[in-house]
C-alpha cells in the first residue's frame, strides 16, 4: 500500500524512481518530504543514492523546538542598543500575503478570475482618484463623433500605425475599443511609451469612430499625493539581500563584518549609536544561491546542497542580536517556486530561525505595518522584464522602474513575458494599499527614490559580479546597508566591502 501512495505521489511530481529507490523510500522516515525537496532541486530521475542521503540528512535535523529568544553571545561587551529595550510595535499584513492561501489550479477559469479581479480593482482606484466618468466601451456606440469621452479599460494589444500614431486596443468587462495617441502630441506620446500589456489606464479623449477614440489624456490607478508620515518613536530599521549562500561569490568575510557591525563589535561610538537604534532588519530574497537556478549553476557552488545552503545562511542569521526583528521574503533563488506570488520559505528549510520568537517569513510581496507604516517587501523579479521592455529604464538606476510599477499599483509587468505568474483567486500582485516604506533586491543595484510619500529602497547584494553580469555590463554595488530613521524618514548607507569599509 506504501509502495502505491510512493508511485503515485511521485507520479504528481512527475518523477521517475530508478532501481531500488522505491523501497528506499518506503523505509525512509517521510517519503514526501524527501520529493518535495528534490521536486524544489528540480529533480527527475530518483535513484536510491539520493534517497539515502536525504534519508540521513531528515535524521540529523533538529527537533522541534518551542519559539525563544536566545540572546547572542557575541554582542560586544559593554555595547548598549537603545532599541533592546523597546518593545516591537510592528504587524505582518496576513490578509495581503499568498503564504497559507495560494489555491490556484492553473485552469482557464482561474486565469480569466485572475484579470478580471485586477481589471475591477484598479479601474476601482482610477475612478476613486481622478475626475473620471468614464462610460462601459460598449456604450460608445451611443456617443456622438468629436464628442469628449472618458473610458477605462486594460491594454491587450499595442502597435504604431502606419501613419507614426500609437495605437492601443483595451477591453473592460464587455467590450473593446481602439485608443490612438496622435504623433503630433509629444507630451502624450511620452506618456504612451509608458504603456505595456495589462495595464489598466483611464482614458480621457473624443470619439472618433465607431469603438474609436483620440486620447487628450491617459491616467494611471497611481498612489495618490501626501506627505511622508513618520513613527513616533526613534527608531531605526536596516534592510539587506541577495545574500546567495552557496555561491562560490558569496562575499562570506564581508558579511561577517556586517554581523559584528550590527552586534556593536566594531564601529566608532557614534557608528554604534546608529546600530543602537536598529530595531528591525528586512531580509528581501535570494538568501541562498539555491540549486539548478540557471545552466551550469552546479559549477558555480561551494554548498551544492540546498539544505546545507540554509544551514550556513541560519548560522549567520543567529548572529542577528535577539531583540531585533527579522522579517525574511524569498526570492527565486529560495526553495520556492519561480512564479510570483511566492509564498514564504517553507520552515523546514529554516527551522531554527523558525523557532526563533525574533524571526518572521512572509511571501513575496509581502506586506509588514512597521510603527505605524505600511511597508512592502517585494524582491522584485518583475522589473527584469519591464527594464527590458522600457529603453528608459536602466538595471542601475532599478528605483526608477520601481516607481513605475507604484504609478500602475500593480508589481505584475505583464503576463506572458519571461517571469511567469500563478493565477491566484485574489491579485497578490496588486498595490492594495499606499505603501509608506517599499523594500526590493534582485537587482544587485543599491537605490533609493521618493515618490509621493513613498520612500522606495533598493538593497545591493553580498555576491561579488558574476560573469552574466559582466557580459551583461552590470556593475553590482555589494556590502552596502541602508539604514533608515524611522522618525525622520532618513537614509544613510553602511559599506562593509573590504577596505572600502565605513566602519
């Protein structure tokens, strides 16, 4: 009976066991932790060698243990944090998280709920925010020629007419119609450009034809104006990623001098005053290199192993003093899947961490109210495709794609490009709420920019340039930790890379 619910698990997987591997299996202490592991390793053909050895590594894992604190050892002796007596006032938005509510099965169905959801959602905001009236595109029919016209709908085709104008076709729930922007407006031309594939945009123009419009103004769901609010209480919030334990780049000495940073080892006084007020640190993606990411990866690694890799990265993350809180989202170098939404690190990876009272994972995006502010960590996959879509944007400015997607309230780029999206019941990608605080990596490019209240912070890495990088003329900006006064909305950067080091 074992041996049939081996087969047909394995089966679901699509996975082949080779030779004696079933009976392995069969006598292994969970046979479905050992193929969802290598299901996430990406994983065919199971042979009864690799059962054995993720047999014994289930033996060697630490039992469960009850959630505590456990003060690090290695805090500098006379170093004393103010933040260590504060209590923590934060709250991670579940309700806005796929983590534990991912139910997608991939059928059509759940793809037209997907764009219908978002469609209804953001054509929501742009009639709550702008002097829109606009009219179902069906009913354009009943509009007189040259008469002002205002509709909302979601792009689905886009090309330039044979006359130099842009042309966009948009549909809303029960009809489409065609929006041209003339050439001889540069001012909405340059606008225009901004356009991709399912965007939702409110159009204001005149009729021209039948299911034909001339677009005088094109609006986005965009976050409304308003002032940067602030927390009451002093305090500090630091933020790092892209950490890619395992890699052979992995600037593991660097780090190091991070972790005796924030632990007040090393640092003048007033440095150690400024880590003193560090109560929170946010981990945004890509903490390990992971395995089988990209072809000929496995060469490029010095844990080839993804469970040995957060072993290492727990190591190092227990070096994080107890009275800080650590909020930690996957990125799609983690042990979770490609597609966006990502649900959190899966606890047995991280178990430890897990067990830790000062240790929190949520998916990506991710939604955390931090002293009052609403901050998104998003590690930020999309912008790959959305750079190379916009010859404006630029890899080493990624803060100004990042304002882009807060002007569409949507962290999607667009479906069918090289990143690939889960058709969830509910639009994890959508901009909900108006962020105070937006955290991103990915990019291996520090950054930051401020755009209507909104600060957007973009970490660099801890792994030194790789050869794609280098082919690519990508410059990362390593070993750099922004630190932001919470009270002040202030930046300042810490750098940690050799003798470049501030501290």
């Amino acid at each position: 009976m074992i041996e049939k619910e081996i087969l047909e698990y394995a089966g679901k997987k699509q996975m082949m066991l080779q030779g004696k591997a079933l009976e392995a299996l069969a006598k292994s202490i969970d046979y479905k932790k050992i193929l969802d592991s290598l299901e996430i390793e990406n994983a065919f053909m199971v042979t009864e060698e690799i059962v054995s050895q993720k047999n014994a590594l289930l033996k060697e894992a630490p039992k469960s243990k009850v959630k505590q604190r456990v003060a690090v050892t290695g805090t500098a002796k006379g170093f004393k944090p103010r933040a260590k007596d504060m209590e923590p006032n934060f709250r991670i938005m579940k309700e806005l998280d796929v983590t534990g509510q991912s139910c997608s099965e991939g059928k059509v169905s759940d793809f037209m709920h997907l764009f219908r959801s978002k469609f209804e959602a953001l054509s929501g905001m742009l009639k709550n925010r702008h002097h829109l009236a606009p009219k179902p595109i069906k009913r354009l029919n009943g509009v007189a020629k040259n008469e002002k016209v205002d509709v909302v709908g979601m792009v689905y085709e886009q090309w330039t007419s044979k006359n130099g104008h842009l042309a966009f076709r948009i549909e809303d729930l029960e009809d489409k119609c065609v929006v041209l922007v003339m050439k001889n407006d540069p001012k909405l031309t340059e606008i225009a450009a901004h356009i991709m594939l399912d965007d939702v945009i409110g159009v204001k123009g005149v009729k021209f034809g039948d299911q034909f419009l001339i677009a005088k103004e094109i609006l986005w769901p965009d976050l409304p104006m308003r002032p940067a609010k602030t927390s009451e209480r002093k305090v500090s919030l630091a933020s790092i990623s892209d950490l890619h334990v395992g890699s052979k780049l992995f600037l593991e000495k660097d780090f190091y001098r991070f972790l005796d940073w924030i632990n007040g080892r090393i640092g003048s006084e007033k440095e150690k005053e400024k880590v003193g007020n560090i109560k929170y640190l946010l981990v945004v993606g890509d903490n390990v290199d992971g395995i089988g990411i990209y072809p000929k990866q496995f060469d490029e690694l010095n844990i080839r192993d993804i469970n040995k890799q957060y072993d290492k990265f727990t190591k190092m993350m227990m070096e994080i003093p107890d009275y800080i809180e650590v909020i930690i989202c996957p990125g799609q170098h983690d042990a979770v899947r490609w597609a966006d939404p990502k649900p959190a690190i899966p606890k047995e990876f991280v178990k430890e961490l897990s067990d830790r009272e000062n240790f929190h994972f949520i998916g990506s995006p991710g939604w955390v109210e931090i002293e009052g502010l609403k901050t998104l960590l998003y590690h930020g996959d999309s912008l790959h495709d959305l750079i190379s879509k916009m010859s404006f944007l630029k890899s080493s400015k990624p803060e100004d794609a990042t304002v882009e997607l807060l002007k569409k309230r949507d962290l999607m780029s667009a479906y069918g490009l090289r990143h690939p999206y889960v058709p969830e019941k509910k639009d994890f990608m959508i901009v909900r709420e108006e962020p105070d605080l937006v955290f991103l990596g990915d990019m291996h490019h520090s950054g930051f920019a401020n755009y209507r209240g909104t600060t957007v912070i973009h970490n660099g890495t801890w792994q030194a340039q790789t050869d794609y990088q280098v082919k690519l003329g990508h410059t990362p900006t390593p070993g750099l930790v922004p630190i932001i006064d919470l009270h002040t909305r202030k930046i300042n950067q810490t750098r940690f890379i050799g003798n470049e080091a501030d501290v």
